[in-house]
C-alpha cells in the first residue's frame, strides 16, 4: 500500500502549523507574565521590549498558523467527502 504525497504533505504542513501555535500561544504568555512582572517591578525598558517583542513574534506565528490549520481541515474535509 503506497502513501499518498499530497496526505503525508498535509500532515507535515498541519503539524508544522500546529506548533507554530503552541509557540504564538506561548509567547503571548510570555508576554502577560513579563507585562505583570513589570507592574509589580517597575516597567522598565527591558520588560516594555519583552512584551512588544513578544505580542509581535506571538502574532507573527499565530497568524499564518492558524489560517493554514483551517485550510488543512478543510482540505481533509473535502476529501472525505
């Protein structure tokens, strides 16, 4: 029985997207902690960097991630009939 390329690339493509989430997600985490840490401690240039830094990246993962994990489903849905 031979695998088809298009499923196994799919599957590479859903598994890439899914930790890219997991990352965004994370460093969305990040950066509540740090912005929390930073009312407790003082907000100072280091935490103000951290949590931009973090909002951008976080985003920057999400994004792409999660319009290509609905994209994937899809895919599956459509071939399942």
């Amino acid at each position: 029985m031979s695998v088809d390329p298009v499923r196994q690339r799919r599957e590479q493509v859903a598994r890439l997207a899914s930790a890219a989430r997991k990352a965004g997600w994370t460093l969305f985490a990040v950066a509540c902690i740090a912005f929390l840490a930073g009312l407790v401690i003082g907000l100072t240039g280091l935490v103000v960097i951290i949590v931009v830094g973090s909002l951008a990246m976080g985003s920057g993962l999400l994004l792409p991630a999660i319009i290509v994990g609905f994209g994937v489903t899809a895919a599956e849905r459509e071939d399942r009939g």
